[in-house]
C-alpha cells in the first residue's frame, strides 16, 4: 500500500467509534486478569459466584491524589474466573467528578501502585500497541464493501481472549501491521535463502527425503529456478539448503544481525516462489492461499505478540518431525477399541540457521531468528463434505464465526450441538493423556474443528514442536518415544516452564487442563452462558459427562485416571499478567478451582479421583 493511505487509514480508526470498543475490550481483559491473578484487590472483595454488583479499585494520580475505578463484574463456576461488564468502567477523580475509564490512566493509577520503572513501562508499552492494533481490526471490519474472507480465515482474527496483550505486535510499523496482520487478508510471499550446508540443520519425517519435501514445496520449476540463480553468482547448489523467511524478518532482523554471513556467502537471498500465502492469527503461521493442500509455514518473527518474542529456537525446529513421527507411531499401533477419530497437522519438515559457530554476541542476537516449520496443509486431512473453523473462533461474539454458530444452534439444538462438539473435541485429548501418556499444548488457537453443515464431526491438532508433554517413564509404549533434542540452559533461563520432559505427573496433567479446558473450553462455557443461557455448571456437568463415559468404556486404563486426575479440586495455570510485571523467575504457576471437581462423583459410576 501507499505509505499515505497506511497513515490515513490509521488515522480515522483512532477516530472512530471502534477505538471506543477496542479500549473497552483492551481494559475489560486487563481487569479480569489483574483481578483474576490477585494482583490488585477491591475495597469490597469480589462478587460469589453467580452475583453480579459494582465494585470498586482504588488508585492514585501523578499527583499523589485519591481515585478511583468502578465496574460491575462477577465470578464465573468457570475456574472462578472473573467477568467484567464492559462498558461499566468508570474513573472517579479527585474531585468526585466521574467519567469513563481510560487505559494508560489505569495502569498508572491503579497498576502503578504496585509496579514501577522498566517493566511497568513495557506493560504500557504493549497494551498501547494492542489497543492501536485492535481499533485497527475493528475499524477495517467496518468498512463497508471490505473484502469478504474465508470463515477459515476469518477465525483466525480475534486474538486471545484473557491475556490482556493480544496483539501488541512490538516491531511492526503501520505499514507492517497492514501488511502482515492477519485481519486485513493481504497476501504476502516470504523469502526464499540459501543456507550454506554447513549452518543449516535439516530435519525430516521419516521416509521423507531432502528433494522430495523441496520440490513439493516449490515445484519443479522453482527448485530449477533457484539453483539456476546459485550457478549465476557461481555458487554449487549441493552446498546449500533452501529455507522460507518471513519478508519483516529478513529485513528487520536477519540483515541487521547477520550482514556478515551474507556477506560471506552463507546467507544468500533468492527471491520468491510461485505461491501466496495469508497470515494466520499467529501472525508467524502462514497458510498457502495458493493451494491450501500445500504446507502452512511457521516462521521465525522479531516481534512480540502476547508478551513473547516469537522465534523458533532450533531445537524446537529439529523436533518438530520427530514428534510427529511418534504421534503417527501411536495412532498407528493404537488398537484401543472404538478409539476417537481426529486429524494430526504433522510437522513434517523443520529447517534451522544453525548459530553455533557465530561469535558469541552475533550467536545470541541471532538465536532463533531463522526457522522454519513445514506443517500438513488443512485441506490435506480434511475428508468430503467437512468444512474448518478455529476453535478460538467459536467462542468469540463478533465475526462471521458468531453468526455461524448461532445459526448451528438454532439448527440443531442448543444442547445437541454442545453435546456433539465436546464428544469429538474432549474424547481425543483425553484419550492421548489416558492411553499414551501424552498431554498436548491444545489451547483454542491449536485446535479446528471439522464439522459438517455446522454439525461437530472430529477435530484436527496442530502445533506439536513445543507443545507435548510427558513423563518418559509413565509412557504407555516408552521404546516409541524419540531422543528430542534437549531444551539448551540459556532457553530455560528466558523461560523456565518451555519443557517437553518432566517427572512430575501432574505437570502433564495440568499442561493439558491449562491449555485445553480453562483456556479452550473456559471460554467456550463463559461464551454459551452469555450468548445462549446455557448455565456454566451445565456444561462442565456435560464435559465431566464425556470424561466419565470414556472412563467406563476402558477401564483398562484405570491407574492412569487417577495418575492424571482431571477432577482434582485444584489445576495449576500460567499467570499471564503478572508475569508482565514482575520477572519470569518470580512468578509461579497458580492454583484455581477445577469446575470439573463437582462431577468427580456422579450417581452409578465409577470415581478414579483421589
């Protein structure tokens, strides 16, 4: 786009009533989570469960002055997690005079209390950004005669619905955000390198050979292409591998950071293949639009999004193929009877700039900044008749995924299709966790739901690199599970809970219960009990349902029910917002209240809880 246009469009986004809307959604999440994690209190304590009245916050001003914040808000059955009425924000100043609340005056005024300094500033910093960024999206979506996107697509928009920095994106520009973000729908292309043999670290699926994954990525043309291009600067081809860069990446990370490998010819730029792709709502994540088959691209990006610097370490690259191998190995040999039906979106090739041989200062600025993860293309998995929609998207209000699922319910029944999308979403999950010994990192965003005319009929998982986790010798098949590469010292130190490997069976237990029922399924329920008034403690007596009724068809896996409880009366969760105001290394993983612990017991059943 014209740099003009970029500026004016922003402009009269800020000018809009969508900025209103995107403060109010940008403050509402940022209370809930503030409130949820403990972090500030209210004068009155909090509403019990059910009730819904005004509370209270208080703060300070610049100027050493009394204020403060008053909002309606309650406490859901759903892990105890807080709801906050939007639009009922209200800042009470020093003279009693009330209006609506702002953002940036509430981090100083209430938040400021308890933080100062450099982190209290990057919290600033990347809830400013989300703001911006997500009165943009608004913005876009109002626009009359906008461009119209795939439902696919169009649920990959939202961004994360408690974490209160959703789409701070710290890096790009306007210009960037329009390029690359995924609601406005452009197609992008991302660089093709070559990689001097001896930086590059190749990982494969089994049985899958170099040229094969190369020239099914590119065609034969394009590998023609591109090795023609090497012989030009007199080049050997067999001393390069080929790998995809994100186009913000190259120029804004690769070329300030390694300006001398390319100089030296181990980084040497290509050009672009044939296809285009769309970003997906990891921003990173980059879907083929060309042919939807063909892998979607998960890329190394400088920039933060949800408070985390989205590289791709090189173990988690290298790991990629050997996990889904392993999960493949498990499908495969799985003769449990009438066992779940879902898909697997393998990561079948992972390619890495390999750092080790950088002098040190270069090696750490460069740590993780090209990667690449080829994963199995949707439509590659899907069978006749299904059409896809992201998890995510089901439990957001506004989109055309809420007018899908509203029309689905009114079609089928509220309480039919509920009970058929947790049959098809929870039966899997719980079934690797039971039988195998595995717990996948399957928030909503790593979960799609295959249906048929709106009617659930299985699930595909994605995102397996980094996102498995397990007890080695509680495995159900311990001789299938793979040497991965180990997570290096340096890496733990930036994030001491990014692990595949534990001793500790609730760590695997919780992984599952944190990603998949209090963030996927939590907000599901918070999402049906206020759009369709299906109460909170309905569902998770149908989610409990489902859990129980596996239990009683295999009760060969009886020891492992109660090795992974998931009716303990406690679950374990990130604190996503305090860890944005004190350091990584001092902040916890907290105990909230499981939802499911009501239904450990239920009239003529079995109960494997402790």
């Amino acid at each position: 786009m014209q740099r003009w246009n970029v500026i004016e469009e922003r402009a009269s986004a800020l000018r809009s009533r969508a900025y209103d809307r995107a403060e109010q959604r940008v403050l509402g999440q940022l209370i809930e989570a503030v409130l949820y994690e403990e972090i500030v209190s209210t004068t009155e304590g909090l509403p019990s469960e059910g009730e819904s009245r005004s509370v209270t916050l208080a703060g300070r001003s610049c100027a050493g002055e009394a204020v403060s914040y008053q909002f309606v808000c309650r406490c859901s059955f759903s892990f105890g997690r807080v709801r906050i009425d939007r639009g009922t924000v209200m800042r009470s100043g020093p003279d009693g005079a009330t209006a609506s609340a702002r953002l940036a005056l509430f981090v100083d005024e209430v938040l400021g209390l308890r933080q100062q300094g450099d982190l209290l500033r990057r919290l600033q910093e990347e809830l400013a950004r989300t703001l911006l960024h997500e009165a943009e999206s608004h913005a876009w979506r109002l626009l009359e005669g906008r461009r119209r996107i795939a439902p696919h697509e169009e649920g990959e928009l939202d961004g994360h619905p408690y974490h209160p920095c959703f789409k701070s994106r710290i890096g790009f520009d306007a210009g960037d955000n329009r390029l690359y973000g995924p609601e406005f729908g452009e197609f992008l292309q991302p660089l093709w390198i070559a990689v001097a043999r001896s930086h590059a670290r190749l990982s494969l699926r089994r049985g899958l050979e170099e040229e094969e994954w190369l020239r099914g990525e590119l065609g034969d043309r394009g590998v023609r292409r591109f090795r023609d291009e090497l012989k030009r600067m007199d080049c050997n081809p067999g001393d390069y591998r080929f790998m995809p860069v994100h186009p913000w990446q190259w120029e804004h990370v690769v070329v300030p950071v390694l300006h001398r490998e390319i100089a030296d010819g181990i980084l040497i730029p290509l050009g672009c293949s044939d296809d285009f792709y769309r970003a997906q709502q990891s921003i990173r994540s980059l879907e083929n639009a060309t042919d939807r088959r063909k892998a979607t691209l998960k890329l190394s990006l400088g920039i933060i999004n949800t408070s985390t610097r989205r590289m791709l370490a090189q173990h988690t690259v290298l790991n990629a193929a050997l996990v889904s191998d392993w999960l493949h190995d498990l499908m495969e040999s799985d003769q449990t009877p009438n066992k779940p039906d879902f898909a697997l979106l393998d990561e079948y090739a992972g390619i890495a700039f390999d750092t080790a041989s950088l002098p040190p200062s270069v090696g750490e600025r460069a740590y993780g900044a090209l990667g690449a993860i080829m994963r199995r293309g949707l439509e590659s998995v899907m069978q006749s008749g299904e059409q896809a929609l992201p998890f995510a998207a089901l439990s957001h209000p506004e989109g055309e995924p809420a007018s899908l699922v509203e029309q689905w319910i009114s079609r089928y029944g509220l309480d039919a299709w509920v009970d058929d999308l947790l049959e098809v979403s929870v039966t899997p999950l719980i079934h690797l966790l039971f039988a195998h010994g595995l717990a996948l990192e399957s928030h909503a965003q790593n979960i799609l739901l295959l249906h048929s005319e709106g009617r659930p009929v299985r699930i595909a998982l994605r995102d397996f690199h980094d996102g498995v986790r397990f007890c080695r010798d509680r495995l159900a098949k311990p001789e299938r599970c793979p040497e991965l590469h180990p997570e290096p010292t340096a890496h733990l130190a930036q994030n001491r809970h990014s692990y595949m490997q534990t001793n500790d069976p609730s760590a695997v237990r919780d992984f599952l219960h944190s990603a998949f029922f209090f963030v996927g399924l939590g907000d599901l329920s918070l999402s049906l009990s206020e759009r369709f008034g299906l109460a909170e403690a309905v569902f998770w007596e149908k989610v409990a349902g489902v859990i129980h009724r596996y239990q009683d068809c295999h009760p060969e896996f009886a020891e492992q029910y109660v090795l992974y409880n998931l009716f303990s009366d406690t679950i374990r969760i990130e604190q996503l917002a305090r860890r944005r105001l004190w350091p990584d290394s001092e902040v916890e993983p907290r105990w909230v209240p499981n939802p499911l612990h009501a239904f450990c017991l239920t009239k003529g059943e079995k109960s494997y809880a402790e």
